[in-house]
C-alpha cells in the first residue's frame, strides 16, 4: 500500500527543527546567558521552529506497513506509556530522588532526573514511549471521522511536551556543574520538567478515549 509521506516529512522537519532550538535555549538558560519563563518559552525561544524546509530528496513516497499486529503493538505501547506516567507522578518524590548513590552509603539523597527521561521513552529503546510521535502517526488512520483535529492537537502536545519534559530533566542533571548551580538548580528544572510529563500524561489520555482504549 503506497502513500504519500510529504506531509509526515513536513511534521518530522518541523518536530525535529523544534527539539534542537528547544534544547540549545534551555542549555542558554541554565548557564545563565537569559532568563525566560516557562509560560513564554515557546514564544522566544521556538518562534524560529517554525519555519524548516522539506527537502524534496527526503519527501518521496514511502510504503506504509498496515498490519493487525503493528496496530496493536501501537495501541499497547500507548496505553502501557500512559500507565507508566500515572505511577511517575503518583509516585514523583520517590522516583526522581536515589539515596547513597554509589559505594558511599553517607551520601545521604538527591534528586535525579535519569527517571524523568526513562519514562517519557528518552533513554531505552523498549521503552513504551520510545519515538512515540512515529507511533502516533501510525495510528492516525484509525482515528474515527470527525475526531482528526483533536487526535492531530493531542500528538503535538505529546511530542513538544516530552521533549520539553526530558530537555529540562537532562539540563538539570548539569544544574550542579555550571557556574551558579547547586541542588536547588537541580531540584528546580527536575520540579518544571513535572508539568510537561502532566501536559503528556493528560495528552495521551485523550489519544486514547479517542481510539477508544482503555488504561
């Protein structure tokens, strides 16, 4: 079955444009070289995403894989990464903080933000979550009539969320290091990474009342 990917093309280009600014800016921010909020991240910071091209040589044509198997591989991997996500925030203190890290039991506890990235599929390929937008977009054509605005708006917050989510947890990991940090820059970036995981969580939610799946 032949079809046209030029679209898709155009929504890769754009959703990686998007990753790579996201994370030059919050690495601008944790050193210090500007300070921006979080409610108008995107505005400074991602207006320049908005603009990549499709080069024609990536565009052509590409042959889809529909099978009963992928569709439900797909569907699982989404309602496992939902699940996954509730226990993490259910859960949040406990799963980002470690105690007596290493082979001194003294060192008492600290938050870490290696969790944060795990589930939203960032540091293991087997993990549910793992390049969900391409799930996504498999699973587009069985989203019902009427329902493609709202299925296409869920899968953009999901993919612009996680990314924000693990590029704040990954900055964090480095809040100790820069000139200026300590914990609390730590603690700060792995607090503001919970709300992406929220907005994903939330987000993925609505993929699947959509599809009609259950958690």
């Amino acid at each position: 079955k032949i079809i046209s990917s030029h679209h898709q093309c155009i929504r890769k280009t754009i959703m990686w444009t998007k990753r790579i600014i996201l994370m030059f800016c919050m690495y601008l921010t944790c050193c210090g070289a500007f300070s921006v909020s979080r409610r108008h991240f995107w505005t400074s910071c991602g207006a320049a995403a908005v603009i990549p091209i499709c080069l024609t040589t990536s565009c052509q044509p590409a042959l889809a894989v529909d099978t009963t198997s992928q569709e439900a591989s797909d569907k699982a991997k989404i309602v496992k990464g939902y699940q996954r996500l509730t226990y993490l925030l259910d859960n949040w203190e406990k799963e980002t903080t470690i105690c007596g890290r290493g082979d001194n039991p003294y060192i008492g506890c600290e938050r870490t933000p290696l969790k944060v990235m795990e589930y939203l599929g960032y540091r293991n390929v087997n993990d549910p979550l793992f390049k969900v937008e391409k799930t996504l977009m498999r699973l587009q054509e069985y989203v019902p009539p009427g329902k493609d605005g709202e299925f296409q708006e869920a899968m953009d917050k999901v993919v612009e969320k996680a990314d924000e989510g693990s590029g704040l947890a990954y900055v964090s990991s480095w809040g100790e290091s820069n000139p200026g940090g300590g914990k609390d820059r730590i603690e700060l970036f792995i607090e503001r990474s919970k709300n992406d995981v929220v907005d994903v969580q939330k987000s993925l939610e609505t993929v699947m009342n959509i599809l009609e799946l259950k958690p």
